[in-house]
C-alpha cells in the first residue's frame, strides 16, 4: 500500500537562510517497522541539512539494497536520490561525484549492505576519500528478509529465535579508522543531540566522512542477550566527544558556555567545537582514536562521537587534479579536440 | 624441393619469439616497413598470458591483393626461440623457408626435407657487435630484421627511417639499431642467394590508410565522443583501451590554462565497481564508458539490468576474448554476443554496434556515447582482442568539428519551469524514450528517485501489475525505435541477385571478404552483407528473405548470431547455415569456403539421392 503524508505544516515555522522550512526536507512517509531507529536518523538528517540551510536539489541521496537503504525516500524529498543495487552504493556515489563535483553526496547503507555483500567498494571508496557522507544504519541484523544475524552482530549475541552469533563480529569503525578514513564517527539513532551535530559535521568535511549508527532492530533485533537492542546500547555507550557543529555563518545558536572547549577550523571556515568533557581526546591524533576505539571494544563499550578527523585530507577531485568545474558541465569546445589533431594522430600511424 | 612458387607480395611470415625478450620492437618495425613500401600487410600477435619466458609469434601478411584476414598458412618462418624449434619447423608449408638462430646448431633430426633452413647466427653477430647483455638481446632481434631486408629485397632506406622515427628522442640508440640491420643485411647478402624467390616489391596499394590498433581507435573515439569519466579494471584484451584513453587524454584534454584535467579515469576495484561508477557518472550527466571482456560482463550484469530498467546511459567496450570462464584469455573469439545482448536477469536487451576495422571502432565508440544518451540505456561495442590488440590497415579517422553531441532527452530548469507535470517514465513523445532531469537542475522541479525496482510514470515505486506492464511494453517500443537509430549493414556483391547469401560481422569480415572472392573464381555466385548493429535495422531481414540459403559466419562454437537472427526476427532455422571457427585464432578465408563447399556438396549429393 502507499502511504500519503498530509502537506498541511505550521505557517510559524521558521525558515532556514536559503528560505527553505523544515517541511522542505522531509520526504514520504516511511514505511518502515514503528520505533525502527532509522526512522530516527532520517529525522536527524532532515533536520542537520535544514539547519546547514541546504538547498534541497544540490544535495544527492544514493543507497544500496536493505531497510537502511529505503530511507533515502523519507528525507530530502526535493533531492534526486538512487537506489543503486545491494553493496554498490559506493561505486554509483563514486561515479556521480566525478561527474559534479559541486554537489553534496550522502550515502545511506546497512550492515548487510557494507559489511557482507559491498564489503569491497566499502573499503575501497574510504581508499579514494571520495568527498561524500557515508551513513552505515547499524542494527546487526538483515531486517528485510525477516531478522538473520549480519556480519556486525556480535559475538555471543542471541537473536530473537534464541540462537547465538558464533562468528566475530567485523567492525566497520575499526576498519575505517584502520584504512584512514578522513573522518571516523560512532552515533546512536536514540542520539539525536549528538547524531545531528555529527552529520552536519560529516556533511562540511572535504572528503569521506563515515558515520557508523548503531540503530536497533525493533522486529528482529531488541530482545534480550542481543546486543544491539535499545537497552543494551543505552547501557554502554561511552562519550569521548561530544561535538556541536557551528558553521562559518554562525546561524545556529551552541548551549554550551563559550570558552569552554576546543576550537577546531574546518576548511570552509566553520568551527567545530569539542566540550571540555572530552577530555584528551583530540581527533586528529589517529593513533589516539585507534587505541580509545580498540579499548572500548575491548572493555564491551561503544565509544560515540567523533573519534578521528583528517581535515587536511585530499579528496579525489584533487587528486585527480580535475578542472575547477563539474565535468558535466563540459561542452564539444571543450571535449573533443578538433579535426587537426586527430589528422595529427592519424599521421603517427603512417 | 623447388622455387617454382615465386611470390611476389604474396606471403606469410610467422616470427617465433620468447616472450619478454624485446622481439616486439624489431617485429613491428619489420611489418611497418612493408606498410611504407606501399604493400597492405596485416600483422597479428599470438601471444601467451605471461609477462616474460613463454613462446610468443607474431605473424605478418603480405597481400598484393589486399587480403586482410589471416590466411592460416605459413610460407616463412623466422624462429628465435628454442622452445618452440619443433613447433616452428612443423608449421611451414613444403617449399617455405625456415629462418633460425644458428650460433646453437639444430638437431638433426628436426631437419625437414622439404624446406629450406637459413642459418644465421644471430646471438654470435650480436654478442660480437655489442657489449650489454640486455643490448645484445634485443638488437639480436634487429639482425633478423636487416637479414630479412636482403632476403625479401625490402627498401633499408624505408627501415632506417622508421629507426630515425622510433629512436628520435633518444637518439644515441640510432646508430646501433642501424648497426644491427646492417650486419643482418651483410651475413645474408655474404651467405644466401638474394633475393629468394619469396619477396617484396614496392607498391602504392595503400591509399591515406593507416596502420593502427582497435583499442586505440576505440579510446580516441571515447575522447572525440565527449567521454569525461573513464571507470575500468585491468583485464585481457581491454586494457588497452584505458591506457590508450589516459595516455591520449593527458595530450587532449587538459585546461590550457590551469593544466587541469578535463576528464577522469578510476581504476575500480573490480569490473562490478567499474560498471557503477559508469553509471553514477551517466546518472548525474557526465558521459562515462567503461572497456572490458567477456568475464568483465558477467560481473557487470547486475548493473547493466539496472542500468537497461532504470533508464540510464552507459558504454561498455567489449574486447572479446576465448570463453567460457577464464578461457583463452590471449586468444580471440565471437562469443559474447549472446551474454551481452540480453545481459542481466528479466527481460533485458541492449543495443550492441559491431565494429569490423579501427576506423569503425573509433567511429562506433563515439555513436556509442550519442546512443547510449539517446536511449537512456546500455550500449555496447562488441570488438574483439584480434581487433583490439593487432595492428590493422584502416581509412584514417575523420572527425567533423560541426558534429555536435546527442545528448538526448534531457529537462533544463527552463523546461521544467514551463511544464506542468515532470513524469520520469511517461512516454510524451510516442517513441518509447521519456526525459529525465539531472540531479541539482532545479531547486523544486525535477528531483525523483532512480531505482532498480518497479515504477510508474511518475517514479514512483508500484508492484501494480498494469502499471509494470505499461513500463516494461514501452521499453520494447524504446526498442523498436532503437532500430532506426544503429548503424546499417554494409553489402557486398551485385546486389541481392543471387540465391546464396553470406552474413559476418566483427573481425569475421576480412576472411569473409576474401572467401567470397575465392568462391567467385570457382564461379559460384554470393551476395553479402556485414552486421553492424543490434537490434537488426529492416534490411537485415529483407537480405535473409531475398536468398534461399543464407551461411552465417562468425567465431562462436554455438552460432551466436545465428541464434539472435532467429530469435529476433522468426528466421526459419534451416535457412540460416551456420559457418563456424573458435580454435582462438582469426577466422580464414580457406576455412570458410571449405566450410560452405562442404555444405554445398553435401546437400548436392542428397538432392542426386533424391
């Protein structure tokens, strides 16, 4: 069945710097399980780009194949968005980019879409830093094919049948900050005051921007002795680094006491500030974030926040040292070289 | 044994080499020595998958008449690998000549009665002429070369200005080159009767052609075609076609400017990677195109099903190579017409163009790109590695700087402004093609969700079954209108007059070309026509009806073409003969008409029977 939303919105409600309301980000209505935590993070995306005051159609949406992967139609319904095939997101973002590089890209994958089937173009597009987000809804579980366990589930975990994980989990986290990521993140979908801070982040950083989102199964994967349920999460969560993101325009108003923290610049000029409680946890120190991460796993915790950012890193239009405008935008004068030196060509082969 | 079969431009040469032993250079400049004499010639590499050690041949024709197409007999061979000695004597012909290295001397009971052995001690002149190992090597390559300029009576002046060539930015390398064909020349004007009887004369056959390779051609095609986004993974005998298109890139298309790149090129991580890329760079307007073989597709099928249903451009080269499997990666075949054509799962089809000669793989390259956007799906370039990896004499590649790109239909901001309602899937114009918009055209019009899964008019995702039929019926009609769009057969003969019709395509059409003219000596009258495309344009079955027997050619154990002709255009089977080659070598001429007269006498001996 489909499903319509109604259209009627608060006329109070205030629009963002390019005039847009938070209305404009939404999209259709989901149809996933209620209480499913993706539900929460497509929230937690409509409202990082309103408040970023992104126009809705420079950002795209692309995903694979799962739940995670349906989301793009809940948010940013004025954005272009691709359901690409299971795993191959990053191959289609990776295209998409080299075409226009002036447009924001956020891809939306599961587990069983980045951990098992698209485990390769994974790590290989944290390999290229292609400038995108990568969203990875986290929940240990394939939920559209009714609940078996995924390659992130833990070791000793029990499904909602009863039966124990055997195998070791893969941690997506570990991997990315072990293949260099330019920017490593860990959030929960029951997050919000940290999850959207996070994205905003992820969405201004040149560069590949990971966010791992540990977002309970509600159908399949919230019983007892898993541990990806909601209560489990909750209870051993670890805050490194709580972040707010305040861009170069300072729209947004932080509630956290001035002077209280670390500053960071980001490369468009926009700050990022980490609170005191951070503590020393300084995310440019990559080995630092490797050891609080491996140390967290190790003592059963998950460590959120960000935990590792390169903010000097070249992203691919860089390295391939590509002209200043989007390669779409490029027209027969600038493409084909002309008769003379095809002539030119031709004599070489005489 | 006699020299009563004197041939004048009129011989195969077959050079049995060690792989990795620099042989390449001195073998190529033999074969554009004869192209510069004005004689067409038609050099193939037989080659092994490995990198360095394993035989390697390369094999040159020279056909006064201009036959293209390799001709299966060996008149001459020149033979510098010990390996292969045995293999080498066996393969030429009686009467032939048998070249080799003698500073080692042959076994005796190697010795054939019915050939004639030339000694010359290569390795002996050239360690006695020059100093480095690695220098003595490769200019022991180059005696055999000058040794050949005496025995074949070639021009020296031609060879040592194809040397000045080669070497002319490192030119301290000129003079032991010519130092080297010298001594060649001299030992065999010492010790042989030259020229033999088997020899060159200077022509002008050649016309404005050019001497070029089919990858090559296709990556220049890409570059004039507007290609900006290059996504590729190594693989046998494609890629060449990314190298090439790189290299030509890096001259071609940089910001005079800024020196920046107008295009980019990703190795991927695989061919599935590869094929995505080129879709995500389609999707978002930038004209992307990827080369591959045979294995390639079968990883890429997943996304060319997305790609045909979800409407979006991409190009796929495909060099064929010998399957199924891993197969005979360095040999050549026709067998991926089938897996192409209808790649993916579901009711999928793609157009394919079917390029015989470089000049066509430029050309169908760039109508690739133009198609690929006009039709909103996969086009593929069907070439193959005899093609793509071997020099063939081809009419020069032209280019009109007025031509301007198809880039189909594509909404600006501008149209979406001024229409009512954006239906992605809607067929407006009765051709089957609907318009799409590009992601970032407008901020309110325009943006829908691009998905692999069923739809409607309007993008929006349905498992309505009418509704699934109404997209997938107007995909045919897309089809249909694909049909006036793809290249034409070309024909050949006097028209369709006669009752037997001969149809090839690809690389098929050399040995093709000359089997007709040797059936035509033996009275026998044929017309012809070579495929260019699929789907087939009308004159396809019009030339299948006009004949009573119609002998399909092509380099496929299963008759692939055969079975796309009765598939898709309800040809009675028995009407179609298929004539068939897949050892992994080109395809002959000889083959061909023994194949046909086989046919032909078999079914006379039935009809005196009846």
């Amino acid at each position: 069945m489909s499903y319509v939303k109604p259209v009627f919105s608060h006329p109070d409600l205030p629009a963002n710097k390019v005039g847009y309301r938070k209305r404009d980000y939404e999209g259709a209505i989901s149809t996933l399980c209620a209480g499913c935590g993706h539900d929460s993070i497509s929230g937690a995306i409509v409202q990082a780009c309103y408040e970023l005051s992104i126009e809705p159609h420079r950002l795209a949406k692309l995903s694979g194949i799962g739940c995670s992967s349906k989301t793009p139609t809940y948010f940013l319904s004025n954005s272009h968005g691709f359901n690409t095939v299971h795993g191959r997101m990053p191959s289609v973002a990776t295209g998409a980019t080299m075409a226009n590089k002036d447009l924001l890209y956020l891809g939306v994958s599961g587990d069983g879409d980045s951990a098992s089937i698209g485990m390769g173009q994974f790590v290989h597009v944290i390999r290229r830093n292609l400038n995108m987000v990568y969203i990875v809804m986290n929940n240990g579980c394939y939920g559209l094919t009714k609940g078996q366990d995924s390659a992130t589930a833990d070791f000793g975990s029990i499904s909602k049948g009863g039966s124990q994980n055997h195998f070791q989990p893969i941690d997506l986290v570990g991997m990315a900050l072990e293949l260099r990521a330019s920017f490593v993140a860990r959030s929960f979908s029951g997050d919000k005051k940290q999850l959207v801070p996070l994205i905003k982040l992820a969405l201004s950083h040149p560069g590949f921007a990971f966010i791992d989102v540990l977002s309970p199964c509600v159908t399949f994967n919230n019983n007892v002795g898993s541990t990806k349920s909601y209560e489990f999460i909750r209870d051993h969560l670890e805050y490194p680094a709580p972040a707010d993101y305040v861009p170069k325009a300072k729209e947004i108003t932080v509630d956290y006491a001035a002077g209280t923290g670390t500053l960071v610049t980001l490369h468009d000029g926009s700050t990022l500030r980490l609170d005191k409680l951070a503590g020393d946890h300084d995310p440019s120190d990559h080995l630092n974030a490797l050891r609080r991460h491996h140390e967290a796993v190790a003592n059963g915790e998950i460590l959120t926040g960000l935990l590792y950012m390169n903010k000097e890193s070249e992203t691919l239009h860089q390295l391939f040292n590509t002209v200043e405008v989007p390669l779409n935008s490029l027209r027969e004068t600038e493409l084909m070289p002309g008769t003379a030196a095809l002539e030119k060509i031709n004599q070489l082969f005489r | 044994m006699s020299d009563a079969n004197s041939r004048v431009n009129d011989f195969v040469i077959r050079f049995a080499n060690v792989n990795g032993t620099g042989s390449a250079s001195a073998n190529g400049l033999f074969a554009k020595a004869i192209y510069r004499m004005g004689i067409p010639v038609t050099p193939k590499n037989i080659f092994p998958s490995n990198i360095q050690g394993l035989p390697t041949w390369y094999e040159v024709r020279v056909s006064e008449k201009g036959y293209l197409g390799r001709s299966g007999i060996v008149d001459f061979v020149v033979a510098v690998n010990p390996q292969s000695l045995e293999e080498d004597i066996a393969s030429v012909r009686p009467g032939g000549y048998f070249l080799y290295d003698s500073s080692k001397p042959l076994h005796k009971e190697m010795m054939r009665g019915d050939i004639h052995f030339l000694g010359i001690p290569m390795m002996t002149l050239a360690m006695k002429n020059f100093t480095q190992p690695r220098e003595q090597q490769l200019l022991k390559n180059i005696v055999y070369v000058g040794a050949l300029a005496a025995l074949l009576d070639m021009d020296m002046d031609v060879l040592r200005g194809i040397v000045a060539q080669t070497f002319k930015s490192k030119e301290k390398l000129i003079g032991p080159n010519n130092l080297a064909l010298s001594i060649g020349f001299n030992y065999a004007k010492e010790n042989f009767k030259c020229p033999l009887e088997i020899r060159v004369e200077t022509r002008d056959l050649i016309g404005d052609r050019i001497l070029m390779e089919g990858n090559l051609a296709s990556a220049l095609g890409a570059i004039y075609g507007g290609a900006s986004v290059m996504a590729w993974y190594p693989i046998t005998p494609s890629t060449s076609v990314a190298s090439a298109f790189e290299k030509y890139c890096k001259r071609l298309r940089k910001d005079p400017d800024s020196n920046q790149n107008r295009y980019a090129v990703i190795q991927a991580e695989d061919e599935l990677a590869a094929i995505g890329m080129v879709i995500g760079a389609s999707w978002n307007g930038a004209r992307a195109f990827t080369a591959t073989s045979g294995p390639g597709v079968s990883l890429m099928s997943e996304f060319i099903g997305l790609a045909y249903f979800a409407e979006l451009p991409a190009v796929i080269v495909n060099v064929q190579r010998g399957g199924p499997s891993t197969g005979m990666p360095t040999r050549t075949q026709q067998a991926d017409l089938i897996s192409s054509a209808y790649a993916s799962h579901g009711d999928t089809k793609h157009i394919m163009l079917i390029p015989s000669t470089p000049t066509e793989c430029f050309e169908m390259t760039a109508q690739a790109l133009d198609l690929a956007d006009r039709f909103q799906t996969v086009v593929f370039v069907m070439s193959d590695l005899d093609l793509g990896m071997n020099d063939h004499l081809t009419p020069p590649l032209q280019w009109d700087d007025d031509r301007r790109y198809d880039r189909g239909k594509v909404l600006s901001a501008e149209d979406l402004e001024n229409m009512e309602k954006f239906g992605r899937y809607l067929d407006v114009d009765g051709d089957g093609i609907p318009y799409r918009t590009l992601p970032g055209t407008h901020p309110t019009k325009g943006s829908f969700f691009t998905r692999g899964t069923s739809r409607d008019e309007y993008a929006r995702y349905t498992e309505k079954g009418d509704a699934y039929v109404r997209n997938v019926d107007r995909l045919t009609k897309k089809w249909q209108t694909a049909k006036e769009w793809v290249p034409k057969p070309e024909f050949f003969g006097e028209g369709n007059r006669h009752s037997l019709g001969l149809i090839f395509y690809g690389t098929t059409y050399y040995a093709a070309l000359e089997a007709m003219d040797l059936l035509t000596e033996q009275e026998m009258g044929l017309d012809a026509m070579s495929l260019k495309s699929f789907p087939f344009p009308e004159e396809v079955q019009s030339f299948i009806e006009q004949h009573e027997e119609v002998f399909v050619i092509e380099q496929n154990r299963d008759a692939q073409m055969r079975t796309l002709l009765i598939n898709e255009l309800q040809i009675n089977p028995a009407k179609l003969i298929p004539i068939l080659h897949y050892d992994g070598m080109p395809i002959t001429a000889t083959d061909i008409c023994a194949k046909i007269m086989a046919h032909l006498s078999v079914n006379a001996l039935r009809n005196d029977a009846l």
